[in-house]
C-alpha cells in the first residue's frame, strides 16, 4: 500500500482513507496477523475476521486486519494484567 509522506494538507488524511477501505488477499492479511493459513480461515469461516469474496478469493478489509489485531492486543493484556494481579496477591516474585 502506498502512504504519502507528505504530510502537509489535506492528502494526508486522503490516503489514510483510502487504505484503510482496501482490501488485503487471504495471505497479506496472515502476514499482517503472523497466523496459519488454515488459522485464517478458522476466523473467516467462524465470521470473526469479516471477509468478501471475489470469485473464487477471499479479501479482507485492512480496517478489519487491524481492528482484529488490536482487540487480541487488548486480551491478551487483560489476560496479563489479570495475572499479575493473581501472583501478587499470592505474594510470587518476579
């Protein structure tokens, strides 16, 4: 995808626009994730990573790629908050 690094004015803003509306293959959204192939598909088929199909080709939104990354990000932080909490009231060490 191309960004502009111009950041003055209003292309900027345009350009952000326009990738986050793009659409990403079946295997630039696995590289944008670093999850399997079957993986992928796992979320595409469960409907948690919402998809298209074009022919015989799934495409994803780049919006979606993202949103879907940042909400395993929030898990998994939760997840390890809620951890130490649990250690601490434990009394374990680091």
């Amino acid at each position: 995808f191309f960004v502009s690094s111009d950041t003055s004015g209003p292309s900027l803003s345009k350009h952000w626009c326009l990738f986050f509306s793009a659409y990403l293959s079946t295997q630039e959204a696995i590289n944008l994730l670093n999850v399997s192939c079957s993986h992928l598909v796992s979320l595409l088929e469960k409907g948690e990573l919402p998809h298209r199909k074009v022919g015989a080709h799934r495409r994803v939104l780049v919006s979606d790629v993202l949103a879907y990354k940042e909400s395993l990000l929030v898990k998994r932080n939760t997840a390890l908050d809620e951890l130490t909490a649990a250690s601490q009231e434990l009394g374990m060490r680091d």
